[in-house]
C-alpha cells in the first residue's frame, strides 16, 4: 500500500514541473532545457550502445530459446495425445518427455535470463528517453507527465489492494 501522502507529493511535483512556463523567464527556461536535453541524449546513446551489446547476447541465447519452447510444445503435444488416447504406455512416454521437457524449461529460463531480461530496463528507458525527447512542452513538462502518470499508477494499485 503506498501512502497517500506519497501520491499528492507526485502530483504536487508533477503540476510544477508541468507549470514551469508560468514559474521561469523564457531564457533561464532555455538554458534548463539545452543542459536537459543534452543530458537526455547522453543518456539514450548510452541506452543504445547497450542495447546493441544485448543484441549480440541475445542472438547467442536463441538456440537455448527455441530448444525450450520445443521442448515445452512436445510436452503439451503429449498430454494432449494422453487425452485423445488414454492408456498406461502414454503415462510412461509423457513421464520420459516431461523429464528432457524439463531440462528444456530449464533451458529455456536460461536463455531468457541472459538474452530477453537484460533488455527489460534499457527498452524501458529508451521509450522514456524518446518520450522526453519529442515531448511538446519540453524536457521538464514531459518529467512532469511521467511524476503524474506514476501517481496514476500508485493511486491505482492502492485501489485495488
């Protein structure tokens, strides 16, 4: 449960920044936005050199990937045939193609932890990056959507907890 203290100082933070046009003379208010938005786009060509490292990882996990999702669809194609076909012959195969079906699970986690979660993070703060880039009223209003759309988020998870 997040407080609601927490919340209204978001949404606080997130009217000021979206307000600043009315708060900063024009050129303090340019220079604030060059100094951002050069940091901004630091900030996304380090993203992306990450993400083309990731790239490279990810293309060497594809092999442990599909040898996971193949095993997994062999053992679903196997319970299926169990309930199509139902005799005591099926319960000994299945048992043999859940085993090498779990190795490929295993596999599998393995070839999504290395080549798919890293790349979680980095997306996410590229979309975020690019958002701030190309937001209309500027670097500081788009921070100022983002503290206001995380307040929409935490005022919906404690309606629903």
């Amino acid at each position: 449960m997040i407080q609601e203290l927490t919340i209204i100082h978001l949404q606080a933070i997130a009217s000021f920044l979206m307000g600043i046009d009315y708060f900063f003379h024009e050129k303090i208010k340019e220079l604030i936005e060059a100094h951002l938005k050069e940091w901004v786009i630091d900030k996304k060509s380090e993203i992306d050199e990450k993400i083309k490292y990731q790239n490279t990882i990810f293309i060497a996990s594809r092999p442990l990937l599909v040898t996971g999702i193949f095993s997994v669809a062999l053992w679903f194609g196997c319970l299926i045939s169990m309930k199509i076909m139902p005799n005591d012959g099926n319960l000994y195969i299945l048992t043999i193609i859940g085993m090498l079906s779990a190795l490929g699970a295993i596999k599998f986690i393995e070839g999504f932890m290395k080549g798919v979660a890293p790349y979680i993070i980095p997306i996410f703060v590229r979309v975020v990056t690019s958002f701030l880039l190309y937001c209309p009223k500027g670097i500081i209003g788009g921070i100022g959507i983002l503290f206001l759309a995380t307040s929409f988020v935490f005022r919906y998870i404690n309606a629903t907890l």
